[in-house]
C-alpha cells in the first residue's frame, strides 16, 4: 500500500508540474500572438513609405481602398480581398507644387486635397511675406474619386500672402465640398460680411451657396453635420481670418452653425458664456451630431498635461453640460464621438501612464461606465456598437502588442487579442474584420491585421 500511495503521490507531483508548465506555455504562446483564438496576426504591408520631410502625413480608408496624402503625393492602395495593399492610383502635384492641405474625412468616395507652391520670401526686416508672387500659395483644390483616383475637378482658391495656411480649411461630408478662401486686405474692408467659406457639389464642384459669416469674423474650421454645418468662428478684430495671427484677448472665438442647404446663419454664440476662449486657446471640433468641441487653454509639452473642456451644443446652439479634459478619472488623451456618447481614454502618471477607457453622457457631463485598463492606451476607435483600444506592451515599452473591444453600451470586455508583430501605430481603421493601421513617415504606409 505504502508503495501505491508512494507512487501515487509522485503521480499527482508531476501532473502538477506538467500543469504549471502547460499554464505558462500557454500563456506565453497568448501572450506572443501564437495561441488560436487569442491572437492578430499581420495578413500585408504595403511597401515602404520614401522618406519624408517634417510634414504631417494623413491617412484615410474609403470602401476598399487606403490612401496615404504625403507633401509630394497622394496613393491609394487597395484592401478588399486579394488585392493586399497593392498600390491603385497615385497622384503627384505639377512642377515644385507641393500637396499643402486636405479635407480630414472623404465623403461619398471623394477626397480633397489642395495644393500649389509656397511663397517662403518676405518683406524688409518685417518679417512679413513679400507681395503674392504669380501661383503662389496653397492655390488649387482638387477633388479626386477615391475608388480609381480620377480626377473629378479642381477649382482656384483665393490665397492672400502665399504662405501654407494650416490644415482646417477644407471640409467634405453631406455632399459637400466646404471651402475657405483667404481674404485680401481689400476684401476684408469691404462693407457686407465675410464670403470666405464656398460649398460646392462634392461630386461635380458645382458652386452650392457662399456662407453668410459675419464679416468681423474670419472661419477656423469647419464640419458637416446631417442638419447643419458648424463652424468656429473667430470674431471681433483685424486678424480674425488669420489662425496664426496670436491675436489673443483682442479676438474671441465662437461657435456656429450655417443652414446646410444656403448657408445662412443660424446661430453664433460664445463656446463659454462667461469667459471668453481666445485665440490662444486650440479649439478642435471633435463631432457634428452633436456639436462637441474640444477647448484646450493650457496645455505643457513636456508633461503632456492640459486643462480646458469639451464643450457640447443642442442644434440651437444651447450649451450643454461640460466635461473637463482632466478630472478623477484622469487627463484625457483621445475621444471619439458616437450619438450623444464620448468614449475617451484617460491617463495618471506614476512610473508611467495608467488608462481608463469612459464613456460619457454629453446630454449630462456625467460617467456612464469607467474601465481601468492593464496597458497604457495606443489607440482608440469606435464602430457600430463596439469600442476597440490598442495597447501598449507595458508603461516602460511604446511597443503595441495587444487589442482590446468593449461593448459601448455598458463597457463589457468581449475579445482581447495579442499582436504577434507590433502594430506599427496607434492610429487604425477597422475594415471587414480586419485591422488596418497606418505607419508613421518612411514606415509602411499600411498594415493590416487580422484575427487568428
């Protein structure tokens, strides 16, 4: 008996020690993306981006094709299946021109772009830019059908000193095409309010309407909702055309909201009723339907630490409940707008940055679920009913090795998956069940990754 029990004994020692061994070979295998039903596996890259210059790269994905916007070009790559990021179409600006602004969303399977070549010289020890010279300037917007790249118009735009504006002033969505135009110091003192911001038929360029801008005011930047198109406006002195003036306390910048089928103006009203947001503060509209801006006063790049508000409007411009960018719950990092819900990732620092997934209630300010997550927070997308956060390998690696998708209704974790080769990026669009992330300047402009 003692000889059974003995051997017994041994038996149940090595079944635990097998079992340990499986627990953490398992666990190693999830953990590298190599265990079934647990992992992202990459199914293509496209090749190689050329280097680049300083210049902000933009990405978009329409139906079945990726395009990448560069200073020197605009590519689009194909995703549906079989296709692999193979490059479609691809568009280069004429002579030195240089690609110097685009519509941040492609409707309707069009995108524009604008480009033309800039006026680097200036007046005197003024600092000033020299008088226009002749196609100077970010001057021609494009419009191009992102299934194939053709080219379905182009229109001059109005520049004023031929320096690059930044990037807010074109638009698509609705149908539209939305255009700000600069205004020359001519213009500007002509009686009968500002004509700067032009639809047009999104598909023939067809000029639709010129927007009824108060003409003490100069148009920020712009977004087309289903009812309205909305505005930030910056009102009340000379510079209020121009976003890089720094014009401070003298310019006040508000909120506004233009009929979509004239554009007349609706309302315009101050984003704080009682103090005013100056031009040194970022104002960026994060969602049309509702309204919701986000108000940046201060911000350190050092720490990346920022205080203001996001500020959310009914569709006759009544102010609704605020939500802080920093709060319990921590500093907000991204947000993305669904309905009348902000899902954010938010983060504290101790050795590191520790996330938060919430969602928010913008009819209320208040929280309506609250998530801690394992990993510091890569990326943030919302779809359909569904919330899908990468991470980062752990607070002391930028590496992105895992996913994570959460039910937007209550918060639920449904699917969490690990990258066996990391995500190139934060930034990624979800496509027939897979996951296309864009890459950063000489990277692969897109990968794509699917579930194993």
């Amino acid at each position: 008996m003692s000889g059974r029990a003995g051997l017994m004994k041994a038996l149940v020692a090595i079944g635990l020690v097998l079992g340990v061994i499986g627990s953490i070979t398992a666990w190693f295998l999830s953990f590298e993306g190599y265990l079934p039903g647990d992992a992202m596996v990459r199914t293509w890259a496209t090749p190689k981006d050329r280097p680049s210059d300083d210049k902000a790269n933009r990405s978009w994905v329409v139906g079945d094709v990726a395009v990448r916007g560069r200073f020197d070009a605009v590519t689009g790559f194909g995703i549906a299946d079989g296709q692999d990021g193979k490059k479609l179409w691809e568009f280069v600006p004429p002579g030195r021109a240089q690609i110097c602004g685009s519509a941040p969303r492609a409707d309707e399977g069009v995108l524009l772009v604008a480009y033309g070549t800039e006026n680097r010289a200036t007046s005197g020890g003024s600092g000033k830019p020299a008088a226009l010279g002749k196609g100077k300037g970010c001057s021609t917007v494009l419009a191009f059908d992102t299934k194939d790249g053709r080219e379905l118009w182009s229109v001059p735009r109005t520049v004023s000193d031929g320096h690059f504006p930044g990037d807010e002033f074109l638009e698509a969505g609705g149908g539209l095409a939305l255009i700000e135009h600069d205004r020359t110091e001519q213009e500007a003192r002509t009686p009968g309010g500002n004509r700067s911001l032009r639809a047009l038929d999104l598909r023939t360029g067809k000029v639709r309407w010129t927007a009824a801008v108060p003409g003490t005011c100069g148009v920020w930047d712009t977004f087309v909702g289903k009812e309205q198109v909305h505005a930030v406006l910056a009102c009340g002195g000379e510079d209020a055309d121009d976003p890089g003036s720094n014009s401070g306390e003298d310019v006040e910048l508000m909120a506004a909201a233009f009929d979509r089928g004239t554009g007349a103006l609706k309302w315009n009203v101050p984003i704080d009723a009682r103090r005013p947001v100056s031009t040194n503060s970022s104002v960026v509209i994060e969602s049309a339907d509702p309204l919701v801006l986000r108000v940046v006063r201060s911000s350190s790049i050092n720490s990346g630490e920022a205080t203001g508000t996001f500020v959310s409007f009914g569709q006759d411009g009544h102010p609704q409940p605020g939500i802080e960018l920093s709060g319990d719950y921590g500093q907000i990092d991204a947000a993305e707008v669904v309905g009348e819900r902000m899902y954010a990732l938010a983060w504290t620092y101790h050795k590191g940055r520790h996330y938060r997934l919430i969602a928010f209630d913008l009819k209320t300010g208040g929280e309506v679920w609250n998530n801690k997550l394992d990993e510091p927070a890569a990326g943030l997308a919302v779809r359909g009913d569904r919330v899908t956060v990468l991470c980062e390998w752990s607070t002391q690696s930028s590496a992105i090795t895992e996913l994570l998708v959460y039910d937007a209704g209550n918060g639920e974790e449904l699917d969490e998956r690990h990258f066996r080769e990391e995500a190139p990026s934060g930034y990624f669009f979800e496509h027939d069940g897979r996951i296309i992330v864009a890459g950063a300047a000489g990277d692969h402009a897109f990968t794509a990754f699917e579930r194993w």
